[in-house]
C-alpha cells in the first residue's frame, strides 16, 4: 500500500506541484488509507492556485462556475488544516462550490458525489448547474454575475 500511496504523492505533485498536496508521504498514506476522513478529504488542492487551475480545467465548458467558485469560496476547499471549508453566513454550506448540505449532502450521496472532497464539490456542482442553471448560487450573483 505505501507503494501505491508514495505513486499518488508523486503523480499528484507532477499534476498539481508540490503544495497542491500533502507535505508528507505519511499524510498521503493517512488520506489513501482512509485512516483519517479529514485527511483523506485534504489529499489534493490545498493552495488557491491549483483549485483555480483545476476548477478551469473541469469546468472549461462552463467558465461561469469558476466565476461562482471564485466568489463563494476565493479557490477553497479546505482550510489550513486540511478540513474542508464551510460557509461563513451558513455553515452548511461545504467546499469550493459551498454546496448546502441541508439541501443537496443527499442527492448528490445518491449520486455518488462527495461534497467533502474538490472531485465530489465540483462534480455535484456541474450536476445542479446543468439542471437548475445558476439558481443555487443566486445569493452570490452580485458578484460572479459581473464577470
């Protein structure tokens, strides 16, 4: 396992660079592992820059989710602790995208989405804007809606 585990801290290094992951194999064997949920959520993309590269990637097609992640979230997903963000005015409210776990933690499980990790966020966040547009995000249009 830690074979794997150093091979996804190299590959994830080459694709994101060195602070887009883990400072240490032994964090990353936690995060492959699952020993630790909060660790294994914090695997990839901690820094800013990398979301908002990995963000333009997966939502090329769709730059307008860029613009709202920019603006919910300022390129977050997890905080200086590996812990993955929560909204400030709901803190119900997870992740790059601050999907609202009252309303969409059971759709998106349903799905197969993990609003915890950045895959399941901007995954699920792809989902609902590809049936109710930008409406989840409506309360932060003042800011992405200039762009």
């Amino acid at each position: 396992m830690i074979q794997f585990t150093t091979g996804v801290v190299f590959l994830l290094s080459s694709m994101y660079g060195s602070t887009g992951i883990p400072t240490t194999v032994a964090n990353a064997a936690l995060a492959v592992t699952g020993t630790s949920t909060e660790k294994a959520k914090a695997i990839v993309l901690q820094d800013r820059k990398s979301v908002e590269k990995y963000l333009r990637e997966q939502y090329a097609d769709t730059p307008i989710l860029v613009e709202i992640a920019r603006c919910e979230s300022t390129f977050s997903q997890f905080d200086k602790d590996g812990k993955v963000i929560r909204g400030i005015v709901n803190n119900k409210d997870v992740g790059v995208m601050q999907i609202n776990e009252k309303y969409h933690l059971e759709a998106a499980t349903a799905l197969g989405f993990d609003i915890h990790t950045i895959e399941g966020n901007v995954g699920y966040a792809k989902h609902l804007y590809k049936n109710q547009g930008a409406q989840p995000w409506k309360a932060s249009a003042p800011c992405w809606s200039k762009a």
